[in-house]
C-alpha cells in the first residue's frame, strides 16, 4: 500500500467517513470482480463488497495499519464467498430432500389409495349377492329405493334394510382392515 492508502487507512481507523469513502472507491471495483469470480452471480457479489465494507467499518479500531489491508479485505471477501456458497449448497440439498419425501410421500398416497380400493371390493365381495347387487345399484347405479325395489321385486323396506345392513357391514370390515 503506498503512502497515501497508508494515510487514507489511518484516518478510516480513526473514524473520517471520507477517507473511508475513498478507501471504498479504491478497493471496490477489484473486490466486485473477485467476488464476481467466485459467486458467478452480478448482484450477490455487490452485495457481498458492501456487506464487507460495511463490517470494515464497524471493526476498523481493529484493523492494524501496519498490516496489508489488501490482504485483509480479500481473505475477508473469500471467506463470506464461501460461507455464501455452503450456504446456498445446504439450502438445495435441502429442497432437494424436500422434494424427495413430497415425492415419496407421493407414491405411499397412491398405494395407500390402491390399498384402500382393494379393501373396499374384497368387502363388497364378501356381501350376499343380494345386498351386493342392491348396494351396487344405489351407489354406482344413482337408483333410488323406490327404483330398486321395483326392479327386483321387492319392497322398498327391504331395499333399504339391505343396504343399512351392507354398509354396516362393510364399514366394519374396512375398520378392521384400514391401519389406524
């Protein structure tokens, strides 16, 4: 560092925000392109310069004159570089996780819907095939009672006795089969 940085570095320890200005306008074009360098991303690394600045600032009682300030401010600009870049590799491992169990989950959503479907036709199955074909008509068929009743011949009591009596079956059945 020649002899006015020297003196520039000096007056920002003391606490001059202009000599810190011109501190700033020295160093500030170098420290975008490293940081440009190794972030790869334009606004990223103009916050990081400012970010390190800022932090000069509030350490520079600190900071030794007798010390390379270039030195200094590049080591700093390198470590938040790659705090940074740890950081944004933690966070897409993380999505990436994320995505993984939404998918997982996913697929156990669907089996356990597989599951549940095949539950429901082997307890539709095992139904009479009176009260299978009378709940069958109900649920798939949309008939009414009335309709029903007068399509097999009976009454339409006891259409509606038989289907209380299937889906009484076939909820407990399901409750048996279903995990809790």
């Amino acid at each position: 560092m020649n002899y006015s940085l020297e003196s520039i570095l000096c007056n920002v320890i003391q606490g001059d925000q202009a000599a810190f200005a011109k501190l700033y306008r020295h160093y500030r074009t170098p420290a975008l392109k490293f940081c440009l360098y190794l972030l790869k991303d334009q606004e990223e690394a103009e916050n990081m310069v400012h970010d390190v600045f800022i932090k000069i600032w509030e350490r520079r009682a600190s900071i030794n004159p007798d010390l390379n300030f270039s030195s200094y401010l590049f080591t700093c600009l390198r470590n938040m570089a790659f705090d940074y870049l740890k950081q944004v590799e933690k966070s897409q491992l993380l999505k990436q996780r994320y995505m993984e169990r939404m998918e997982s989950a996913h697929h156990e959503e669907v089996d356990d819907q597989e599951n549940r479907f095949k539950s429901l036709q082997t307890a539709i199955n095992s139904l009479s095939e009176k009260r299978k074909m009378i709940l069958l008509l109900n649920i798939e068929g949309g008939k009414s009672y009335q309709e029903i009743a007068e399509l097999l011949r009976i009454s339409k009591n006891t259409v509606k006795n038989q289907l209380v009596k299937a889906k009484q079956l076939l909820r407990e059945k399901l409750d048996y089969a279903l995990p809790a």
